[in-house]
C-alpha cells in the first residue's frame, strides 16, 4: 500500500465517521430541538391567553362595585309584584285613547287637603 493509498483510507474513514455522528448524534437531536420549538410556542400561545384573561378579570374586579351598586339600585326599583307590568299596559291604553302622551308616571304620596 502506498502512502497515497493510505491517505484516502484515512480520509474515507474522517469522512464516515462525520457523516455517523450527523446521522446518529445531530439529526435525533435536531428533531428534539424542533419539538421544543413546538412546544414553547404552545405554551407561549396558553401564556398569552391566560394575560388576557387576567386583564379581563382585573378589569372587572375594578368596576364591581360601582356595577353591584347599578344592580342593587335597578332591584329595589322592581315592583314586588307581578301586577305592574299589567298596569302600566292599561294605564298606556287609557291614556292612548283619551289622547293623552303618556311617557312617564310618577309615584307620590296622599296629600292632605
């Protein structure tokens, strides 16, 4: 064998041994990396969700009493019982018919005279 005979041994060797650490160390790992990649883009996606909706929640917690008051304000204007919406209906027709523009009604006490 001659020296430029072993030369090419030796190179064709280097050359295998490169191309069986790519194939056997790097490229498994590549696709290792490519699945992280995935799944921090996942959970970067769920973080982003989850921001908003503390911001939703925040927003709300700022705004709930002053949305409380509004509710407790609109219950105690509900009649306690069923028979207003019917007589606000007849009050309407009554007043339609005496030509009367009834937009409003007002509730005040007896007064003496």
């Amino acid at each position: 064998m001659s020296n430029r005979d072993r030369i090419l041994i030796g190179l064709m060797a280097c050359l295998v041994a490169v191309a069986g650490f790519w194939f056997v160390a790097l490229k498994p790992k590549r696709a290792e990396a490519t699945a992280a990649a995935a799944r921090v883009a996942e959970a970067q996606t769920k973080l982003d969700t989850a921001n908003q909706a503390l911001a939703s929640a925040t927003s709300a917690r700022a705004s709930f009493e002053t949305d409380y008051a509004t509710a407790a304000r609109l219950g105690k204007a509900v009649p306690d019982d069923d028979d207003a919406a019917s007589l606000v209906f007849q009050l309407e027709s009554v007043a339609r018919k005496a030509g009367i523009d009834f937009r409003s009604l007002t509730v005040g006490g007896a007064s003496s005279g």
